[in-house]
C-alpha cells in the first residue's frame, strides 16, 4: 500500500490529499530515508513524521485490506513508538 494513502486509512492524517502534501515536503521518512507519496509500506517499518515542533514515529504492524477502518482498530495497525 502507498505511503500517503496508509497515513489516511490509518486515521493518522485525515485527508489523503494532505498526507501526499506533507510526502512532497519531505517531511515523512520510511526507516530513515525520505519518500514520496507512492512510496510502498510493508510490515516492520518505521513511519517517522516530522511536524514543525516534533516528531512521531509509527511502526506498521499489518497492512488495511478495507478502504477505511474504525479509529478503535488503529492500534493493530501502527504503534507510536
């Protein structure tokens, strides 16, 4: 599944659209390196997002198989380290 629609069906960011933009702006990196928006995600990775005044990391537990998922399921999908 592509980065910037991970980050939206996860419920981490709550448009795709703005989960593409922060990709462009370089300030999401999969396992250090930064990407762009249809950069792959695979299980084990290490999602860092760098907001203005901190950073989160996720890591990617499994992949959605739906469009969407409930905000209750989140944790079995990514875990703020």
């Amino acid at each position: 599944m592509r980065i910037d629609k991970f980050l939206n069906v996860v419920n981490i960011v709550k448009r795709r659209a703005i989960s593409e933009d922060m990709c462009k702006s370089k300030v999401v990196e999969i396992n250090g390196v930064v990407c762009k928006p249809a950069k792959d995600v695979k299980v084990g990775d290490i999602i860092t997002i760098n907001y203005l005044e901190r950073t989160q990391k996720y890591e990617v537990l499994q992949i959605p198989e739906t469009k969407s998922i409930p905000k209750s399921k989140k944790d079995e999908y990514v875990k703020a380290l």
